[in-house]
C-alpha cells in the first residue's frame, strides 16, 4: 500500500488532474460535454481503487487534511464575485433570471425528495440529487456530502458526483437542441454569425470585465503582479480565518451549516465594501484564479477518496430522480424562463444557458449558448446575465436553500 503524507497526496493529486487534462484532449466526448478535468483524473483513480478493492487490495492511503481548507478556499472566492454592483450593471433581467433560478433551486429539492419517499428512502437523499448536484454541481455534491452522510444518507459523496456526471452530461447535449427548437418554432429571429465575429467570452471573463481591476503600484522594490497576488491571497485567508468564526456562531444556535458558509458571507462583505470604498483593491481576476486552483485540487483530492461501491443498490432510485429534475428544468427553460424573458431571440439564449447550468455547470451553459450564437448570431446581454447569475449569484442563494432542507 502506498501511503502519502500531506504535501504528497497533494503533489499527487496535481498529477492526477494534468492526467485528467490530457484525457480531456484526447476524448473528445470528455471536451464537448464539458466534464472537468479534476473529474475524469480524480474518477481515474477512484475506479483503479474499486477495481484492487475486488481483489481485497487497498492501493492508496492519502491525507486529506487540505481537501476541507480548499473547498472553503474555493467558496470563499465565490463570495468575493457576489457583488451588488453587477446586479445594477446586468439591470433588471439579472435580478429576475435570478430569481427564476433560485425558485427552480427550491424546487428541484422538493421534487427530489417526493421520489425519494416512495423508495423508503432518507428525503434527503432526493435533495441530494437536486440543487445540491444540479444547480451546484460537483464541488456542492462534495462540499455537502458530509452534512448528508450525518443526516443519514449513506455514500453521499458517491451519490453526488454520480448525479453531477448526469447533470454535466445532460447538460451538454440537450442545451443546443432546446435552443434551436425556441428559434425554430417561434421564428425569432436570426443574424448569422459573421466570420470576423470575436469568440464568445468566458463567464468568467464578463464578470470580471465588469468589476474593473485596481490600479494600485506595489511598494518600491517588489513586483506588482507578485505584490497583487501576495494582497488577494491574504485577504482570502482573512475572510476564511473571520469566516470560521461565523459559522462556529450559527452553528452554536443550533443551525446546521457547510463549513464554507461564514467565510463565503464574509468575503460578499468584503467585496460590497470595497467596490464602496476602493480601500481593499480587491483583484476578482487574481481571485477567481485563486479559487479555479482550490477547486480542482480539491476535487481531485476528494474523488480519490471517492467510495464507488456505495452506489450498490441505489441506481434505480437515483436514475428515476436525475430523470424527473431533468423533466423539470427542461419544462422551466422552454416556458417561463422563455416568456419571463421577454419571447425574444435573447431569451431563447438565455433558456439555453439556464438549462445549462441548473442541469450541469456554467460550463455546460457557456458552451451551449456559444453554439447558438455561432449559429443564429451574437447576443451579449444574455450571455451577461446568465453568467452573473450561473457564475456566482446562484452558487450563493442555494448554499443557503441547501441548508435550509438539511435544517427541515
């Protein structure tokens, strides 16, 4: 048995993810359904685990001491994004896709939790296999499992990346045809895409384009790209440090909460006051760097560790669920998203993003709206408005929604 200590579970789990990226590249199914790399490395790992399981043989045995440090580390960052000044900047719209999308959260949770029952099932099992993994995709599923397995559903960070896969992959294939078939029958209309057009940006990339970098000079003698990194990163492990102590509050009065939550509010605090006072000089592009890396080192490190035979016995349950969310959302992004809206070629792109990443993850709805795009002509509004509210808005109301069911 090969046994690692701290710094070489995470050296390996560094390995681990550039293999994922070279599968990514090399299946192309992998690179058009969107599915992270931190994913297929990590999975690869717990699959070679499952196999030397049969033949009683326990390959590896890591230390998972930093998984925690770094999902908070990642969640911390969405805080950050949650700034009030992009919700003025998206207008209105933002504010009702928004609230579209938190609704839909709601009830993705309720109606996983009637299926579960039916099955003798723990109600939190069907939540699980809701918001938790749908709309929050695998770094949710895994960051709740704890709280779930406490709650008594056995192998839930087994159960949540099996209905994030189901998630990432649906979302990849159906977002595209839901958006032509708008197009198609209501006759929106439809600009052809010109040669010369600019790549659609990431969702990343609009955000932070509308949270303009400081202009700040390092002190003499230091570099300022290694000065600006050095500032966001202790300001980071501030808001987790202050952050900590939050949750231990809520938790004190009986509320049961993922660990991320006080650090997660507190960087949104920090963020509002600095884009009031400018004081911080908070850098979301460093940031979002800062928290793409926590997050795919956690994933791969909490994959490794993944228990692929918990899912015996539980496959029925789960598909009958993953199908019903699947109904829903499909049922919510071609009607009142669509008219809500407004009935335009705007927000039959729009459908197509929130389909995408109430299904899967702002990946999946990037893609499939760039596919429209491509095809049908440009639409910059809806891609601002559904990366705001995919990206970052959402991320933070169905941490809160997620509690809640747990506290329930």
């Amino acid at each position: 048995m090969l046994q690692l200590d701290l710094s070489q579970t995470v050296a390996f789990a560094g390995v681990v993810l550039f293999v994922g990226y070279g599968l990514c590249r090399w299946i192309r199914p992998l690179a058009r359904y969107n599915v992270p790399a931190p994913v297929v490395g990590g999975l690869l790992i717990a699959l070679a685990v499952l196999v030397a399981r049969h033949y009683d043989l326990t390959p590896f045995k890591f230390d998972t001491t930093l998984r925690d440090p770094l999902m908070i580390a990642f969640f911390t960052t969405i805080g950050f994004a949650a700034s009030l000044k992009l919700l003025k900047v998206g207008g209105p719209q933002v504010l009702l896709f928004f609230i579209i999308a938190t609704v839909v959260a709601v009830l993705q949770n309720v109606l996983g939790a009637l299926i579960a029952l039916p099955f003798g099932l723990n109600p939190l099992f069907g939540v699980l296999a809701g918001s938790v993994t749908l709309t929050g995709g695998p770094a949710t599923g895994l960051a709740f499992a704890p709280l779930f397995e406490k709650a008594g559903v056995d192998g839930a960070a087994t159960i949540a990346v099996a209905a994030a896969m189901f998630g990432i992959v649906s979302g990849g294939l159906i977002g595209g045809p839901l958006g032509t078939f708008l197009i198609e029958r209501h006759k929106l209309r439809k600009p052809r895409a010109r040669a010369g057009d600019a790549p659609a940006p990431s969702a990343d990339d609009i955000v932070e384009a509308n949270l303009p970098e400081p202009k700040e000079a390092a002190p003499a003698g230091e570099d300022e790209s290694a000065y600006v990194l050095l500032k966001n990163l202790v300001v980071l492990l501030a808001a987790m440090w202050i952050g900590s102590w939050l949750s231990k509050g809520f938790q004190s009065l009986g509320i049961t909460l993922p660990a991320y939550i006080g650090a997660m509010f507190f960087a949104a605090m920090l963020r509002n006051f600095d884009d009031w006072t400018g004081w911080l000089g908070l850098s979301q592009r460093v940031l979002d760097d800062l928290g793409h890396i926590a997050l795919s080192l956690f994933l791969v490190i909490a994959l490794m560790t993944l228990r692929l035979w918990d899912l015996a016995g539980l496959i029925l349950p789960l598909v009958i669920i993953l199908v019903g969310q699947l109904v829903l959302v499909m049922a919510f992004s071609a009607g009142p998203v669509f008219r809500l809206m407004g009935r335009s070629y705007r927000s039959a792109v729009l459908s197509v993003g929130f389909f995408g990443f109430m299904m899967g993850t702002i990946a999946n709805a990037m893609a499939s709206m760039k596919t429209i795009a491509e095809k049908y002509g440009s639409s910059k509004h809806a891609f601002l408005i559904a990366s705001m509210v995919g990206a970052f808005f959402i991320d933070f109301t169905n941490a809160l929604i997620i509690t809640v069911f747990i506290n329930i």
